[in-house]
C-alpha cells in the first residue's frame, strides 16, 4: 500500500509498504471528487430552501410541504457525501440498525413537534397538544417552534446517514496451485526393487541346481 511517510531526513515521501493497493482515501482523485460531489448537494440543499420559502405555510398542506422540503434539503447534503465516497463507494444499501436507533426516534421527536405547531387543529393535533400537557413538556415544544427548520433539516440529514454502501466490488483470486496441490508421495525405489531382485535371484539357483543335477546324470564315455 501506497502511505506518506517521514523518512529520517525529514523528507515527505510515498513510499510503498506492504498490505495491497492502496484504498480509496488514499486515492488522488478522492479529493477532489468529494468536494465537488459536496458542492454540488449545497447547490441543491439551497434551492430547495429557498423554494420552501416560495410556500405559504398558513394552510396545514403548505405548512408540511415547506417543512418537508427542507427535510429534503438536508437528505440531499448527506447523499452528496454517499455518493461522492464519503464511505466506500458502491451501490447504496440502507443500514437498518442506523434507521432503527437514530432515525427513528429521531422522527418522532421532530414530528412531535411539528404536529404540534400545525397551523389548524385536527385529530393528530389535538392529541399530541393533550399528550404534551398530560406529561409536561408543552413548555419545552412550544419554545421549539422557532426551529422547526432547523429540526426539519436535521431529521432529513440523520435519514441520509441510515444510507450506506457496499464498497468496490472484490474480485476473487484463484489460490496458489502449488500451494495447494498434494505432494508427490516419494517411491522408494529400493524397496520396489527388492522383489524383482529376489525373483531373479532364486530363477538363477534354480538353473544353476538344473545344470549341476544334468552333468551328474550324464554317462561317462
């Protein structure tokens, strides 16, 4: 892997040590990509801020459609983050465990709230104002009206956070063959020989035998 090190001189240098190509921070590109990726979401994010402003928020529907815009605005600054490598790059994928105990309390803290600062009374309204008195904390959600935007635009940043990627694609190698191809048993060539050399052997006695035996029965002339 490709690391800036200090050498003893004092010099700054990449030097290469071990452990594999280097990973995609260390990558010259990753950088600037991020940056750009970053600018182009606070482009959005304040587009979008500033389209909520164009919505009247007197009505119940235009008041949940400015503050859901600006939820949106800060979904698109941490997507800007996802897509330009603040993880690991590759395709998105949501982190169930950041949704369950981040995002979703969360979503009812702020939609507490926000229900509670509806302009007209409704159902939903009329229970949560109750609910708020029942357990003391209508002073503390109504001091909270004033950040509404703010509350929005968090909630839509912590959604993005639950979003998270599957990194580069890896391509598996094939393992090293004479690593794992079995060893050669080794032949002992004697002992193979052993039984050939003996066979030979007693078929050399038994023709010496045969002609000892044939010149003691041959007749004298």
């Amino acid at each position: 892997m490709l690391r800036k090190r200090t050498d003893p001189s004092g010099d700054d240098r990449t030097v290469a040590t071990e452990g594999g190509p280097p990973s995609v921070a260390e990558r010259p590109w990753y950088g600037p990509t991020r940056a750009m990726a970053t600018l182009i979401g606070v482009a959005v994010a304040g587009f979008l801020i500033w389209l909520a402003t164009q919505i009247s928020d007197q009505t119940t529907g235009g008041y949940w459609a400015e503050y859901g815009i600006v939820a949106g605005a800060g979904l698109v600054l941490a997507l800007s983050q996802l897509l330009g490598g603040w993880t690991k790059f590759g395709l998105p994928r949501l982190s169930a465990s950041v949704l369950l105990l981040a995002f979703i309390p969360a979503l009812v803290a702020v939609g507490w709230i926000t229900i509670f600062h509806q302009p007209h009374g409704n159902w939903f309204r009329s229970h949560v104002v109750s609910w708020s008195g029942d357990i003391g904390i209508d002073g503390f959600v109504r001091d909270m009206k004033e950040m509404l935007p703010v509350l929005t635009l968090g909630l839509g940043v912590v959604f993005g956070f639950s979003l998270d990627t599957t990194g580069p694609r890896r391509i598996r190698r094939p393992a090293n063959v004479h690593a794992t191809r079995p060893a050669t048993a080794t032949v002992d060539r004697k002992a193979t020989d052993e039984p050939l050399t003996a066979e030979r052997g007693t078929a050399a006695s038994d023709r010496k035998a045969v002609t000892i035996a044939s010149q003691r029965t041959t007749p004298e002339e």
